[in-house]
C-alpha cells in the first residue's frame, strides 16, 4: 500500500470533499480498464498496486458514510 494515497485521502477527508475522492476512485477504475485492454505488457503488479490504492480510497469514503449514520 501506498503512503502517498493514504496521505491523500487523509487530505480529501479532512477538507470533506468525497467528491473529489469518488473522482479519485473513478481515475483508478479506468487506469485498470485501460491496463487490462494492454497487450504484450505484464501490468499486473501495477494493476494490483493501483488496486490497494482503491481499497484505501474506499475506506476514505466510507468514513463518510459512517458520519451520516451517527
């Protein structure tokens, strides 16, 4: 996991900006797809990476989420 993507979502939280995340969140979806369509290249430790990144962002969201339900 990345430093780097934790200090960053720690920022959109604390600006309470899950906008900003979510569009975060969307860019990394779409660097996989287009990771996946690459041939003759092995991307997946790359792929993998990028997928740790969007674990972390959605833990970043769902801290949102839990602040609406209290």
């Amino acid at each position: 996991m990345s430093a780097a993507i934790e200090l960053i979502v720690e920022g959109y939280v604390s600006l309470k900006d899950p906008k900003s995340l979510d569009g975060l969140r969307m860019q990394r979806r779409k660097l996989i797809a287009d990771l996946n369509a690459c041939t003759g290249i092995d991307c997946t430790s790359t792929i993998q990476q990028i997928e740790e990144d969007i674990v972390v962002i959605e833990a970043g969201l769902a801290r949102f989420d839990s602040a609406r339900t209290r």
